[in-house]
C-alpha cells in the first residue's frame, strides 16, 4: 500500500491523466475519475501497465451522490488523502444571447459546484495528512478565462473566476492546518477540450505534462511556502 495517496477527478485524459502519472511514478496511490467508465478504465489500465497503483471510480461530477461514493471509494481503498486534484470541468461556446440554460447550468455545476462539494467532502482527510506532514495540497483547475474574462466563453469564463475565488476562500480556512490550496490557471492545453482552436497548434501549445510538472513543485516546497495561483501562459500570449 503506498505510503501517500491522491484523488485526480477528470483523471481520464489530457491534465488529470498526466497528473496521475507523474503522481503514481513518484509513488502515490491513485484514484483516478471521470464520467465515462470505458474511457476511465482504459486509462487506469495504461497506469497499471506502468507499474502504478490506480483504481478507477467513474462519477458524474454534477451528481452530489456520485461524488461522495467517490471520495468514500478512496477513502476505503487507500485510507488517506494527501492530494486532492479538482480538475473535471467542461466548456460550451457561444454568445450570451445565445445561450441555453441547460448549457450554463452544466458548467456551472461541473465547474464550480462540483470543485465545492468535492472539497468539502475531501477536507476531513486532507486535515489528517495536513497535521501529519503539513503539505497537503488542494490543487483546483481553473483557466486563464478564469483572470481575463473570454467573450464567447462567458459562462465558462464566469464558473472558472468562481473557481479562483473559491481556491483564496478555502486557503484562509484551511493553509494554518497544513493544507495548502492552488488555483491552477492555464492558458490553451493540448488537450482535446482545445480541439476547437484555430491558429495554435497542438505542439505550440501548454502541454498536459508542464501542469503536472507545476503540481510536483508545490509538493516539493516547504510547508512554509504556500502557493496560491499558478498561471501558464505561452511565449506568444499577452497577458
């Protein structure tokens, strides 16, 4: 059993699949999850391959119920939490006069809503590594259009302020018990929820493995150096 452990939502593909992996190989037990089974379990297959220690727990992040027999399955598998990677999200285009309700009640409940409750139940064992080793880390996906609201993807612009927002709440509440929370704050990932981009591409892009990269930085700082916000741009974004 390995010694620390980690919850990686939207761990199927892209960020969430290459944080499970750079988690795994430096010995973290892993519950990786995502909506779709078939897609999730090949992908928990491709880490176990690798020699990792994964098992996958498929749930519908706007399901309140989905989310605690998630964070229940971690607890029962590895019995800790030391890292908790609030990274499924998803994001519909389209004008505000255009906008249907079930479009933005979608993103506001898998963006934002679902960051919350998946905290709130993952707080208790986050406290408990926290006073153990006083690194525990909350790391929750947001965006560039979460710092610089983006015409056309207003609602996901919107959810993913909310998510930077609620990231500096959670640090007040929880940094003085060895808890730190990051709002991680990219710009285009090379990811299929980038497919739609025009101009940029894929290799031009952030890659997956430099948001992985930048979540082993913040376990391998002191407990005295917390890190609010990470932001990744590239060399050609005018922030």
């Amino acid at each position: 059993m390995a010694t620390r452990a980690a919850l990686i939502t939207g761990g199927s593909s892209g960020i969430g699949l290459a944080i499970a992996r750079a988690l795994g190989e430096d010995g973290y037990g892993i519950t990786v999850s995502a909506r779709r089974p078939d897609k999730l379990e090949g992908a928990a297959q491709e880490l176990r391959g690798a020699g990792l220690e994964v098992q996958a727990v498929p749930a519908n992040m706007s399901n309140e119920e989905e989310i605690t027999t998630l964070v229940t399955g971690h607890r029962e598998r590895f019995g800790r939490l030391d890292v908790l990677i609030n990274n499924a999200g998803v994001g519909v285009g389209g004008a505000v006069a255009d906008a249907e309700t079930k479009k933005l009640d979608m993103q506001l409940d898998v963006n934002l809503r679902a960051v919350y409750l998946t905290a709130r139940e993952c707080i208790p064992m986050l406290k408990e590594a926290g006073a153990e080793h006083g690194k525990a880390l909350m790391a929750n996906t947001a965006s560039i259009a979460g710092k610089y609201g983006q015409g056309w993807l207003a609602a996901y612009s919107a959810t993913k302020f909310g998510v930077v927002g609620l990231t500096q709440a959670l640090h007040k509440e929880l940094a003085s018990e060895g808890v730190q929370v990051t709002a991680l704050c990219p710009g285009f990932v090379a990811t299929a929820m980038t497919d739609w981009v025009e101009g940029v591409p894929k290799e031009q892009m952030i890659q997956p493995e430099d948001i992985a990269e930048g979540i082993r930085y913040l376990l391998r700082t002191s407990p005295a150096c917390i890190v609010p916000e990470l932001q990744f741009i590239r060399p050609a974004d005018n922030m």
